[in-house]
C-alpha cells in the first residue's frame, strides 16, 4: 500500500525526503513551501504517523527496562519509571492532545474574530444605509416642498383676490410648478422600482441611431455640432429601450450644458466600439462644454443631485441603474473648461443575461 502511494509524483519526492530526514537523524523532513495542499496533507500526516510510531517504541521500551528493573532492582525500578515517564506523558501529550487542542482553541479564535469583525462590517454598514436614507429623504423633501409651498402661495394670493388680472399668470406658473413635482415623484418611482431588464441580441450602433434620432429636433434647435463614429456594431445582449434611454440622457445633459460653454463651435462627440478581445462593447459621449469642478463630478450620480433649475437631479442615478443591470459601468472625465467624457463598458454576454 506505501508502495501505491509513494511510487510517483509529489508522493514520491516526500516519501524521499523524509527518508533522508530519518537519515540525518531527524524522522521527518521541514514542511516544504513549493508543496500544494494535498501534498501538505499528506506529509502532515506522515509526521503525525511517525510521532506515534516513536511514541509506540518508547512505550514499548518503558515497559521493558522498567519490568526488568522491577525484577533485578526494584528502588531503582521506582525512580527509573517515575522520571522515564513524565517524559512520556509529556511526549503523548504533545503527540495526541496538543493538536486536538490547538485545532479548537484556533478554530475557536477564528469564529471569534470573524463574528466581531462581520458584526462591525454589519453596523458600518448599516451606519452607512442611514445615512443615504436620511440624505434621500432629506433631498426628497426638498424637491416636492418648495415646488408646492409655491403652488400654494400663488393659489392663496387668486383666491384673496380672485378678479386680478394677475391670476392667470399665477395660475400658469402653479402648473408648472405642480408638473415639476409630478416629473420628480415620476424619476423617483422609476429610480425606486425594480425593473425587469431584458435581455435580447442588439448592436449598439443601431441604439445609438435610435436615440440620435430622439433628439434629433432638439439639435436643428441647437447650434450645436453632433458627429457619430462606429468603429463595431457592438452586438451584444442587453435591453435596446433602457440604454437607448441612457444614451438620450447623456445627449441632453450635453446639450444643456453646452450653451454655458465659450467654445466656438460647441460639440458632441459619440463613438462606440468594441474591445480589442472582442468581448465587451464600449461607447463614448464627449462635449466640449464648461466642465464639471472636482467637488461636483463626486456627487453626480447621487440621487437628486442637480445644477440644473428644472433638473430632478435622478437622470444620471437611473442611467447607473440601468449600466449596473448590464453588468457593465460607467466612468466619467471631466475638469472645468475642458469638458466632459462619460465611458459606458458592458460584457457581450453579460452573467445576468437570460438565455
């Protein structure tokens, strides 16, 4: 059976070394660093084994010279086998009761250590959780508070005098602010909700043509410059209508912040592509518009961040949402008067994909 299990292989190179180590009269060689987990294995039970082998001869040793002993010179008998064995206790000890108990007390440690350290990970992170509900909250309440604290002074200001000229305008601009508070709810709902991503074969470059087309009117309007690049058709599997919804998103934070820019011929940029492995399909929106400072380019895809007076501030939070689903991300470059460059990257074949 030794023969079996020593006769090739890593099996071999320990059952060699440990004769060598018995050799030089050690039973047993040094743990070697270049072994792998089995081989570990078995050389830590090849010592174990060894150890009681020696235990066993001791023993059988003890026996002998204290019996002979007993018979010749009983005093001496007496001496001899007290001092030989608390030796030998000392050796079963180590042999069979030292490991059984380091092998608790560490596994013990171990439970110990990670019990305190997931319970502190668990209340970060539950810190963490608070925080963002009290900020969303907060930000919530923001948003649907001064738009309907306005709509009510102006109603309050019709109804004192209800036969002013000036009602008409009030009343115009108490819509407007009741429809500022129904598109946030609106965001917010979509943000909030799990929606069910399908995915389906599609080439970005045709997404790309749809939502180009989405906005279409709103370039003719503009004096802005849009130029389109494809360097793949980028087939992938993901939902055509949600990153059809991200690329029109990212499109029309470009053009509200072109107009701030002193460029002389403001711009869009978008390319898309695949990458060199072939296994992931990027695209690119760049702007040559004012930029974002450091501080703000932090914030931007926190829910209900916003520059802008009419914004809700969830466009770029759900377009992560939804780059998240894809398993893919989101990046952007951007420094004041320079720009800004958003990078969106997906698998082809993402894992959350539905065949």
């Amino acid at each position: 059976m030794r023969g079996c299990v020593t006769g090739s292989g890593p099996m071999r190179d320990i059952d060699r070394d440990r004769r060598r180590g018995r050799r030089r009269g050690r039973s047993h060689p040094e743990p070697r660093s270049d072994l792998g987990p089995e081989e570990l294995a078995y050389q830590e039970v090849v010592r174990r084994a060894a150890a009681r082998a020696r235990l066993v001869r001791a023993l059988v040793r003890y026996a002998l010279v204290v019996g002979a002993l007993a018979l010749l010179l009983p005093r001496i008998a007496w001496i001899v086998g007290i001092c030989w064995g608390v030796f030998l206790a000392r050796a079963l000890i180590r042999i069979h009761l030292e490991p059984a108990l380091r092998e608790r007390w560490i596994e013990r440690e171990v439970h110990r250590q990670l019990d305190r350290t997931v319970s502190a990970k668990r209340r970060e992170l539950e810190g963490e959780h608070s925080r963002r509900i009290e900020e969303l909250s907060a930000s919530i309440a923001h948003e649907i508070r001064n738009p309907i604290s306005a709509a009510k002074s102006l109603v309050q200001q019709m109804g004192e005098d209800p036969g002013s000229p000036e009602n008409v305008q009030y009343a115009e601009v108490a819509l407007e602010e009741l429809d500022r508070v129904e598109k946030s709810i609106s965001h917010l709902l979509r943000f909030a909700r799990e929606e069910e991503v399908r995915h389906t074969e599609m080439r970005m470059a045709e997404v790309l043509a749809s939502a180009v087309e989405s906005v279409r009117d709103r370039l003719d309007r503009s004096a802005v410059e849009l130029s389109t690049r494809v360097h793949a058709d980028g087939a992938m599997r993901g939902d055509p209508e949600k990153l059809r919804g991200v690329i029109v998103n990212l499109i029309a934070n470009a053009l509200d912040a072109l107009p701030e820019s002193e460029a002389a011929r403001p711009r869009i940029e978008i390319q898309t592509g695949e990458s060199l492995a072939g296994t992931e399909v990027w695209l690119r929106v760049r702007d040559n518009g004012p930029g974002i400072d450091p501080e703000r380019l932090r914030e931007i895809f926190s829910p209900f961040y916003t520059s802008k007076e009419s914004g809700t501030g969830l466009g770029l939070a759900i377009s992560k949402k939804v780059v998240d689903a894809h398993g893919g991300s989101i990046e952007v470059d951007s420094s004041p008067g320079r720009g800004t460059e958003f990078v969106l990257t997906f698998p082809k074949r993402p894992s959350s994909a539905k065949a």
